[in-house]
C-alpha cells in the first residue's frame, strides 16, 4: 500500500514536470490553450529582460560621458575643480550618489544583463533538449538563437568596460588577449576593439558597439528568430512575468548594491586581480590547464559554437524526445556540467595551475556519471517501450461493461465542485502575493511593491476573465505563476527582517 502511494506520487511528479517543461504535447499548439506550458516563456522572459535593459540603459546614457580625460562633474571633489578620475568613471559615481535612484537604476542594469545572458541560455539548452530546430522552420531559428547568445555575450563584454574601474578595465585587457587568440578572425577583431591602442579608443569603441551596433544587430536577430505568434493570453503571461522579473531585479537591487570599485588609472589603490565576468570565466580557467595555450582555449570554444550551429544539419532523425536521443542527451549534460565547474573552479581558484591528474579528477566524474545516467535511464526507456508494445498486442478485446450505478447527475456535481475548489487555490495564492508584497512598502521599496502588486493582480485577472472560459488551461498551469511569485516575495520579506534583526 505503501510503495503503491509512492510510486503513485512520483509518477504524477514527474508528469507535472514533463508538462511544465513541454515535454507533452498537448492539443492546442504552442502559447495557447491546453498546450501552453510555462517553458515557453523563456523566449518571452528573455525578450522582457531585453526591454528592461533597453529601458535602464537609455536612462543612464543622460548622464555617462564615454571619455577617460577629465569632468568637472561631481564624483568626490570640490565644485568646479576637475576630477581627479575620468570622466566615465566619474559619470557612473555621479549617477550612483547624486542621481535619485540611480544607484538602483545601475545595479538593475548590471545584474540585468546577467539575468539576460543567463535566461538566453535557459532558453538556447530548452530548444536543445526538446529538438526545436526539427520542427518546420526551425534550422533557421535555432542558428538565430546561437548568434543572439553570441550577441548577448558580447553586450556584456563590450559593457563590463563603460564603468572605467581599475578592474573591468584589467579584465577587458584578458579579454582581447583571448580575442586575439582566435583563429582566423582573432586579430582583425580585437584590433576592431582596440583601435590606435589609446585608451580613449578602446573605450569610444566599446561604448559604439554596446550602444547602437550590437543593439541594432540583436533587435534584427530578434526579429527574424521570434516563431511564436503572441495570443491574447501569452500577452498577459509576458505581463505579469515580466513585471514579477523587473520587481524581483529592483528588489535585489535594493538589497545589495553594486559596490563601485575605484576608477582605472588609480595608482594608489590595491590592483584587482583580473577576472573577467561570469559567464566568460570557463574560458579563463581552461587557460590554467598545464599545457593549454589561449590559442587552444579559443579553438575549442570556437569549436563548441561551431557544434551548436550545426548540430540541426547533423541530427537529422525525426525523434525529438530527450530520452529517444542519447547521445544528443549526453552531449547536452556533459556541455552544461562542464560549463558549471570550470565557472566555479574559475571564481573560487583563479589563477592556479592545474595538472592534468587534477584536470581530469575533477571533469572525468561528470562525463562518467553523465554516461552512466544516460545509459541507465535509455536502457530502461527501451524497456518499458518494448513492455508497453506488447501488452498492446496481447491485451484483449474487453467487453462492454454495465454502467455505474451512480447516475451521471451525481458524477457531474462531484466533478465540478472537485474543479471549482481546485481553481480557487491559484487565486487565493495570488492573493496571499498581493498582501504579502505590501509588507515591502514598510521598507521603502516602492518599487518593487509596484511590480509585484500588478504582476499578481494581472494573474487574477487572467483567472477570472472571459478567456479562461473559452479555453481552459492545463490544471498544472494557474499554480505556477503565484507560486512563484509567492516564493520571490516571501524570500524578500525574509532577507529584509534578517537584514534588520542583524
């Protein structure tokens, strides 16, 4: 009886996660009716972060000056004597101490363009599982989506330099080393950077791409990638999921402000050691490795996108579930694991030399373990498969059976007071958000009380609209949102008494 519970409970765990993530096909088609699922959203929630972007950068650009000589702006000296620091830096100091917000407005953009790089992934490894470019049209789309994630990339790296800090300047430095290791297109492009070599040049052309030329490239990319039409519904979705990421961005914000190290160039001050951002430091840590040079570090991330470029011309089979395609499953949790510990190895050991004993003591049990678990989970998927085969082929013909005696009338009734207390659940939770989120007032922040408070009362409206009533949604679907949201603002309200009583 016991183990019959379980293993009842597990199965409709693991059915509720195959339909969030899409891996059900349901009866409606993508981002409408009973086949929209949340996992759709990363699309949606990567393009709502590029908005966001968008928005906070256009407000900074009304107070950055792209210069390194000197301002008479206000950045710790007296008014009307020039700065002692460039002008760059001392446009950020300004927008982060004397603008109102504007220190919130800044660390929003910073912690945004990681929220943006890292939801472009999501998305990318989401298309990657599910063979999204099998579908029609969708070769194209996917080798869009791999330049959008290279574009992506190179927002971040063309802006981690705007701030002009001894150390994002130190770490751009790595990073056209590495450039230039590039085979083929290496130097031309890192000269493309670096113009004269001055570093007013390197900074003038950083600012032009990460303001009009990679802005204009990503919007074209976005254009021609976008596959799904947007429904009444999937507008109401990106509404409130799009307020839930702004409330929770400005939230954190809030919380932990970007700490402005000191401006590059500041000879007095301890030098950083130089580490460039998150999402490039695999690259960084593969150099360490005894005997890998840049050069082999570039050629073997310049071979990784050349996989996932042509990986929709070399699966060619018709199969696009994970568990039919194992080899495509094995590749995909070796490249993530991978991905993983070299971005942990290179945050927590920077620098330090690494053997190949240690190197393959460290990467070896992730390509096991991941082997093991594919051929263990395929192995026993093929099984079932040639189980269930066959008992369709044994099974007999089985006679109609005597209706119930309990009459249809009762059934219904049961039936729907059983729906109605299930879909009231989603809307009390909701609501629960909405109170819980006007505790942040108490705190001052205003801001993400605003998002949080409209991104749930849309929820309630999408409930409680005509719209659910002419196409209902899959049971699993009006639970996530709230929960969600209820988690995000329950973890702030956390962090806050924490932060007080500390």
């Amino acid at each position: 009886m016991v183990e019959d519970r379980f293993n009842r409970a597990v199965n409709r765990m693991f059915a509720w996660v195959r339909w969030q993530f899409g891996l059900v096909k349901g009866e409606g088609g993508a981002g409408r009716g009973p086949a929209f699922q949340p996992s759709f959203l990363t699309g949606a929630l990567t393009l709502a972060a590029l908005v966001y972007q968008v928005v906070s950068g256009g407000l900074l650009l009304l107070y950055y000056q792209p210069s390194v000589s000197s301002t008479l702006t206000l950045c710790g000296q007296a008014s009307g004597a020039p700065s002692p620091s460039p002008a760059a830096w001392c446009s950020t100091f300004y927008v982060m101490h004397s603008v109102p917000g504007g220190g919130v407005l800044l660390t929003t953009h910073l912690y945004g363009a990681y929220a943006t790089i890292f939801l472009m992934m999501v998305h990318l490894f989401r298309g990657y599982y599910l063979g999204a470019y099998k579908q029609l049209g969708g070769k194209f789309s996917w080798v869009l989506g791999v330049g959008l994630l290279l574009l992506l990339l190179g927002m971040g790296f063309t802006g981690y330099l705007l701030v002009y800090t001894q150390l994002s300047y130190n770490a751009t430095q790595v990073s056209i080393t590495l450039i230039q290791s590039l085979p083929i297109l290496g130097p031309s492009l890192a000269n493309l950077f670096v113009g004269d070599g001055t570093p007013q040049s390197l900074l003038s052309r950083m600012f032009a791409a990460h303001v009009v030329l990679l802005p204009v490239a990503i919007a074209l990319l976005a254009f021609l990638h976008k596959r799904t039409q947007l429904f009444p519904n999937v507008y109401a979705s990106l509404a409130k999921w799009g307020l839930l990421y702004v409330g929770a961005l400005v939230g954190v914000a809030s919380l932990w402000l970007w700490p402005l190290p000191t401006y590059a160039g500041n000879v007095g001050a301890t030098q950083p050691l130089a580490l460039p951002s998150w999402y490039f430091l695999w690259v960084f840590k593969l150099v360490d490795f005894v005997g890998v040079t840049p050069e082999e570090a570039m050629l073997f991330a310049s071979l990784l996108v050349a996989f996932l470029v042509l990986l929709p011309f070399v699966d060619r089979s018709h199969r696009v579930h994970p568990r039919d395609r194992p080899v495509v499953l094995f590749l995909g949790n070796s490249l993530v694991g991978f991905f993983v510990l070299m971005t942990a190895w290179g945050y927590l050991a920077p620098g330090g030399v690494v053997t190949p004993t240690e190197a393959g003591l460290r990467v070896g049990p992730i390509v096991a373990a991941n082997a093991l678990v594919v051929a263990v989970f395929y192995r026993r998927y093929r099984r079932a498969c040639a189980t269930r085969s066959s008992s369709r082929e044994l099974s007999p013909v089985l006679e109609p059976t005597a209706p119930a005696s309990v009459g249809p009338s009762a059934k219904s009734s049961g039936s729907l007071r059983t729906r109605k207390a299930r879909d009231s659940w989603p809307s009390l939770l909701s609501l629960a958000g909405l109170g819980a989120s006007l505790f942040l007032l108490a705190f001052g922040l205003v801001l993400p009380f605003l998002c949080l408070a409209a991104a749930f009362l849309v929820n309630l409206a999408e409930l409680s609209g005509p719209s659910r009533k002419a196409v209902r949604p899959r049971p699993s679907d009006p639970f996530v949102f709230p929960m969600v949201g209820l988690v995000t603002v329950s973890s702030f309200l956390v962090l806050l008494f924490v932060a007080v009583l500390s």
